[in-house]
C-alpha cells in the first residue's frame, strides 16, 4: 500500500488570518503597518517622505540586546 507524505501544509487562510489580527489589534502585535504613496509631484517631496519614513522607521524599531548575547 503506497502512503503519501506531506511534509508542510500550506494554509493561506492561517496567514490572512494573522495579517487581519495584526491590523485590528495592533497592540497585541510585534509588527507595524505603515502606508505609502506611489507618487508624488516634486523630487523634493520625494526625498523629504524617504528621509521621514527612514526617520520614522529608526525611531519605532527596537534592538533586542539578548539576541546578540545569546549568539555569542
């Protein structure tokens, strides 16, 4: 008798599922959403958004110093 064998089931739902919970308790979450605009009118609004975002960004993320230790 032949046995088929799956090594990962791949559930999409499960994945949309946590992306919904992300975005509704986000509190409860490790991660962040932010929205971006595809276009803008100057190069200089451009470069000021990027600058904003990376700024943003920067300031909102955190380290985890015993990641660093342990690998050590």
């Amino acid at each position: 008798m032949k046995v088929n064998k799956i090594t990962k089931a791949y559930r999409p739902m499960r994945e949309f599922g946590k992306l919904l919970k992300d975005i509704f308790s986000p509190k409860e979450s490790s991660h962040f959403w932010i929205k971006v605009s595809k276009e803008f009118n100057t190069k200089k609004e451009k470069e000021e958004f990027i600058y904003k975002t990376i700024e943003f960004l920067s300031n909102e993320t955190k380290v985890n110093k015993n990641y660093y230790n342990l690998k050590q």
